[in-house]
C-alpha cells in the first residue's frame, strides 16, 4: 500500500487526487490551511472510503515548521511516505501586474512558488533518510514557456518557475533512489480557475467557450493522473493530461462535438 501525501487538497485538483488515490487502495495524507476546509474533506473522504487510509493534518505550505510536521504526522500514523504532492497553490483575480494589491503579489509567489520549495525540502529530506520516495510537483500555465495569458502573469510565471525548480531537483537527485516528477493536469474547472474572473462577466462569457472546448472536470482527470504517478518509475517524468494533439483535437471536432464542462 503506498502512502500519499497531497499539500492543498481540501478541494479542487488536491482533493480530486486524494479520492482517487484512496479509490486505488493507497493510504492518504490530506492538508491545507483552513481546519473547518479541512475537516469536510476529511469527513467526505472518510464516509466513502473509512478512515482506517486517511489522515488529515492542518498545513500552512509557507510556514517550514509546519511543512515537517506534516511529514512528520505522516510518518506517525503510516510509517513511511511513498509520494509526496506539492499540489498547494493559489491564484489572483485576472488583471495587469500593477493592479495586483501588494498582499495579492506576495500570497501568489509566496504560495506557489515558496509553498513549493519547502515541500520539497522536507520530503527530500524525509525520503533520502528512508532511502526512496517520489515527489510530484503541479506545473500549469506559464510551465511550457509557449502560451501567455493577459492578466495572469502573477501565476504564469510562478509556475514558470516551478518547471525550472523540477528539472532542476530531478538533476540533482539522479543517482539516487528518489524521483522527482511534474503533474500537468491542464485547463481544468476549479474554484480557483473560476474565481480568477470574479467581478468580470464580460471577461468571463468571453473565455467560457474556450473552456468547454479545452477544459476537463476534476473528476475525470484526477484518477488519469494518479494511476500514472503510481506506475511511473522514471525520475524526470512530466504527467501531462493535455498535449498538441489533444488540443489540436478538440477545436477540430468543436463544431460537431458539443462538450459544456461549463454551465
């Protein structure tokens, strides 16, 4: 039974994993920064699947101490942590750099970008005196270096330098029992993808067509991706749901395959 750790997974794509893990027969180790968040999530996965493979344990991804203890949690309850996910991470609303308040600018790297890194440091840490593991971090727009989205540069580029920090680890971890891996889930509807237009309906109605052509629903990328990261066994992996062909796919058959992921 392998053991999982996801940062930010009261909901969205971190909640959508830990289902699907726990849906495949692993232990799973759930977080995030709100304990009333949390203890839903706990409570919705532990009627579905019993908490005998769950664990639910308060983590603010910025705050180091708090990253340890939820290795450290993990360890106590399982005994190990096979795969830890630095899945935690936030957005701001769709506007120009210079509109973003100060304390917007600072949640947004701090989070994605610092959140990231800790984890990372303890699960090295963790897995190297252990002697294996993997870890996963989530990539998203801005982590190819092709497409720019006006508007999202806070997140673009956070997660432009997450892509650089996984090839990065996945270097320096060659030779060693450790995989370091990237999970590229896609356009996907979440609350955060959603909330990033709240206050714009003009801006919304005019990207929603888009999302119902490209987009996908947690619930069906989820357990896609959590098969993959259990089969994978090659450090350096990126875990893509949406590729070229796959995109070039959907606009062609657009026209005649009416997909409404949106409402």
């Amino acid at each position: 039974m392998k053991i999982i750790v996801i940062t930010g997974s009261t909901r969205g794509i971190g909640y959508g994993l830990a289902d699907a893990f726990l849906n495949l027969g692993c232990a799973v180790v759930i977080s995030g920064r709100n304990p009333d968040t949390l203890q839903k999530a706990y409570a919705n996965l532990a009627a579905k699947y019993g908490p005998e493979r769950l664990l639910a344990c308060p983590c603010d991804v910025i705050d180091y101490a708090q990253d340890e203890a939820l290795w450290q949690a993990a360890v106590a309850r399982f005994g190990r942590v096979d795969i830890w996910i630095n899945n935690a991470g936030i957005a701001q609303r769709l506007g120009d750099v210079w509109e973003q308040p100060i304390e917007v600018i600072r949640a947004v790297i701090e989070t994605n970008m610092l959140g990231t890194i800790y984890g990372s440091r303890v699960a090295l840490t963790g897995m190297k005196a252990q002697g294996s593991g993997s870890i996963y971090n989530l990539e998203g727009l801005g982590s190819s270096g092709g497409r720019k989205v006006r508007g999202l540069a806070l997140y673009g580029t956070t997660k432009a330098a997450i892509a650089y920090f996984n090839q990065s680890l996945a270097l320096e971890t060659q030779g060693t029992p450790i995989i370091v891996g990237a999970i590229r889930p896609g356009m996907t509807v979440t609350d955060m993808i959603t909330s990033q237009y709240e206050g714009q309906p003009e801006a919304w109605e005019k990207v929603k067509p888009i999302f119902n052509i490209l987009a996908d629903r947690v619930e069906t990328i989820a357990p896609w991706i959590a098969q993959r990261v259990l089969a994978n066994q090659k450090n350096g992996a990126i875990i893509s749901w949406s590729n070229g062909f796959k995109i070039g796919l959907r606009f062609l058959t657009a026209p005649f395959n009416k997909r409404k992921v949106i409402e």
